[in-house]
C-alpha cells in the first residue's frame, strides 16, 4: 500500500475549519495546507497581531481564505466568548464547521496558573480545548464535524489513573514540569478515546481523532528553553536541529491525516520511524496511557467537576 500524503486529502474549497494555535508550528503549517487547498481557516490565536502576520503569510496567493479570532485557551472566559463569537459568524456566513483541530499548547516551564487558576499546562492544553469542544458542540453536530486532538508522544509517560484526583490534574505537587506536559498530553489522548465512544454509544454525526506530530522543529523547545531560564542553550538546540528534529511541515502531516474523511472516528495518527519520532503520517496504536476506557471515563468526569460542565455528548 502506497504510503499517505496530504495529496490524499481532496479539494477543500467551502469547507470551514478551526485550528488553535494556527500562528505558529504544526498549526500554522496545517491552515498553510488547506487553505492551499481552498479551504477557510480560522486562526484561533491569543495574539492577534501574530495571527494576522500568519494569515497574510498563508493566504497570499493562495485559493482558501482565513480569518484571525483571538482565543486564550487558559482564560475559560475568552473560550466562551470565542464559541460564541465563532457561532454568529458561522450562522451570518452561511458556513458550517467541519472541523475543529485542537492543536494550541504550552510545554514545561515554570508553575503558572491560568485565569481560573488551574495549572497552566494542564489549563491550556486539556481543559481549554475540552470546555472550547463543549462550546462549540451545537455548530460541530450540525456540520457532522470532526474532533482533532493533537497529543503527543510525551503522553506515554502520563501518570494519570483512576486514583487521580483534582488536585493530580489542576494543582500538581510537587510541580514537576515535563511529567505534568505528559500528564496534560495523556489527557488529550484520553479525551480523544472518551469522545469517540460517546459519539459512537450516542449514534452522534461528529467524529474524533487524536494524532502526535513526533519530534517537529516549532516554537515548543525553544520556548521552554526560555521560560525555564535555559535560552543560553537555543543556540544549540539550532546546531542540532537537523539530527533531533523533523520539520514543522512534516509534523503537521499526522493532523492533516487525521482531518482526511477516510482516517475513521477513534484513530490515532503519527510517524512510525525511530519509536515514532519522525516520518509519514500512519495509523497507530493508541498508547497504553491513552487506552484504558476507565480512565478516560475518570479523567472526563474530574474534568467536567473542574469546568462545572460535563462533556458534550
Ligand atoms: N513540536 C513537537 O515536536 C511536538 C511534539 C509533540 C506534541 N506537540 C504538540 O503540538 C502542538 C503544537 O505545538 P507546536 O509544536 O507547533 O508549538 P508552537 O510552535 O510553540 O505552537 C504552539 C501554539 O500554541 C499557542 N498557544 C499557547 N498557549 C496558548 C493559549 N493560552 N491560548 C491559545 N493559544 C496558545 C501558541 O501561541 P503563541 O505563539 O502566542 O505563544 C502557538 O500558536 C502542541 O499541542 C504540542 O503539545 C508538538
């Protein structure tokens, strides 16, 4: 069998779809591909000055269009007001949304908490995209849209259980910064599974799919180079880019898979090569952290207590 490109992936013309975190990475380079590709993006960014600069980037020349709308994934209030902003411009529009990629997150770092106080990489990566998912449930149902979580191989070194409380998820301690990225990106692929067999149990139009994009070169690393005091090493991490790192492009390959109609509801997408680091986008086996229904159900519900809301479906 010949090996997926995102050539597979049809005309997108009259499609609408929504990317968090479109200004950069593996965002950026997903909306870059379907707008190519004639789709309408909506940048979904919290600085709307660097979404503007991506959105002249990407549309110039090509047949889609794209639209910036700013959204902060760990103020639970500015979610709401997206979903709803989003809403009443789908509906003037005329448009429907066919799917929304929840790809935005933040990795390491020191312990900083979001708007509500919940830990930030949890707040923005999990909970942010859960209650953005919840908000824009109605909009995806009439569309028979798709659900596209972006994890990460970090995810196998989650250590959320069915013993995990509250406080496990939204106030670690002691704060250990990559095992709480894993915990947070455990989370997404959970979420992902528990979603999908919602769906399917409830007879539901939208279909969800989780991916990883390996070891891609973004903003993520250096980033958390910075914030963790480590800048003085970005430099390095630039000379040894080519060895660690596959492109941004070749990351966003997995989430391009996953937006693909013939990728079914409940798969996961990402690189096979080098214990998944890099390569083709291919269907995998959900990790061990990410499978276990009971968890995902146990995690969904502590979730739904943080948020105040349970999930959509
Ligand atoms: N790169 C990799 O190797 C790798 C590996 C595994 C998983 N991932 C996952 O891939 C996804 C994309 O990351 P990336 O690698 O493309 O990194 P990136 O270049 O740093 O992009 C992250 C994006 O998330 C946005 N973001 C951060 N906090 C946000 C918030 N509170 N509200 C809204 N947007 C926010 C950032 O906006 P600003 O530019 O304004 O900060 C940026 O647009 C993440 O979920 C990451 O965990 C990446």
């Amino acid at each position: 069998m010949t090996a997926w490109t995102s050539r597979q992936l049809a005309e997108q013309t009259g499609r609408t779809f929504v990317i968090t975190g479109a200004n950069s990475g593996i965002g950026l380079e997903a909306a870059r591909d379907l707008v190519g590709r004639g789709a309408h993006v909506v940048l979904a960014v919290r600085d709307v000055a660097k979404g503007e600069a991506a959105r002249a980037l990407i549309t110039s020349g090509a047949k889609g269009s794209a639209e910036v709308r700013q959204l902060d994934l760990a103020d639970l209030d500015s979610v709401a007001a997206f979903a709803k902003g989003l809403t009443e411009k789908l509906e003037s529009d005329g448009r429907l949304l066919n799917a929304l990629v929840c790809n935005a997150g933040v990795m390491g770092g020191p312990l900083l908490f979001t708007t509500q106080g919940f830990e930030r990489q949890v707040g923005t990566n999990h909970l942010g995209h859960v209650a953005l998912v919840t908000a824009l449930w109605p909009a995806l149902h009439s569309a028979g849209g798709r659900v596209v979580v972006v994890s990460s191989i970090a995810s196998r070194g989650g250590r959320l259980s069915t013993s995990s409380t509250r406080e496990d998820l939204v106030a670690p301690s002691p704060y250990e910064s990559q095992k709480v990225y894993s915990n947070a990106k455990q989370a997404n692929l959970l979420f992902a599974q528990d979603l999908h067999r919602r769906v399917v149990a409830a007879g539901s139009p939208v279909s969800v799919v989780a991916c990883h994009p390996g070891v891609s070169w973004t903003n993520l690393f250096s980033r958390q180079l910075r914030d963790e005091g480590r800048g003085w090493l970005v430099p390095a991490l630039f000379l040894i880019r080519p060895i660690i790192f596959q492109s941004a492009t070749a990351g966003a390959q997995p989430t391009l898979r996953a937006l693909d109609p013939s990728t079914p509801s409940g798969a996961f997408v990402g690189p096979k090569l080098l214990n998944q680091v890099r390569g083709r986008p291919e269907l995998l086996e959900v990790f061990a952290t990410g499978s276990d229904p009971e968890v995902a159900a146990h995690i969904s519900q502590l979730t739904g207590d943080v948020l105040g809301t349970p999930l959509p479906i």
